[in-house]
C-alpha cells in the first residue's frame, strides 16, 4: 500500500469513530457531549495559538524521530 491509501484507510476510521462517539453522546447525555466539544476545541485552538507563537516548544517534546 502507498502512504496516500494508508492515510485515507485511518481517516475513515477516525470519522467512523468520530460518528459513534457522537451518536452515543446525542443519546445518552447531549448538554455534556456539548461542554466537552467545545473544552476539546478551545483546548485545540490554545495549544495552535502557543505554537504559532513559540511559546512552548512542542515540537522538541513530540519529537517523532
């Protein structure tokens, strides 16, 4: 398999499990799938903004190598 297929097959496992995750939480408790949603994506957005300014230097402390 090429790198191209191989990340088409783990982004259609993490929608699939996106869509489980999410059904479950419209089911069974709504207000909070809501609240984590929008912790996670504030979350995301602070750690986006640190690296866009350098302030913390993730790059040396995820190094994949």
């Amino acid at each position: 398999m090429n790198m191209k297929h191989e990340q088409t097959i783990i982004r259609k496992y993490f929608h699939f499990l996106a869509v489980i995750v999410y059904t479950s939480g419209i089911v069974y408790d709504a207000h909070l799938l809501t609240m984590c949603s929008v912790a996670f994506i504030v979350l995301l957005l602070l750690l986006e903004v640190n690296i866009y300014l350098n302030k913390i230097p993730i790059f040396s402390i995820c190094s994949f190598s």
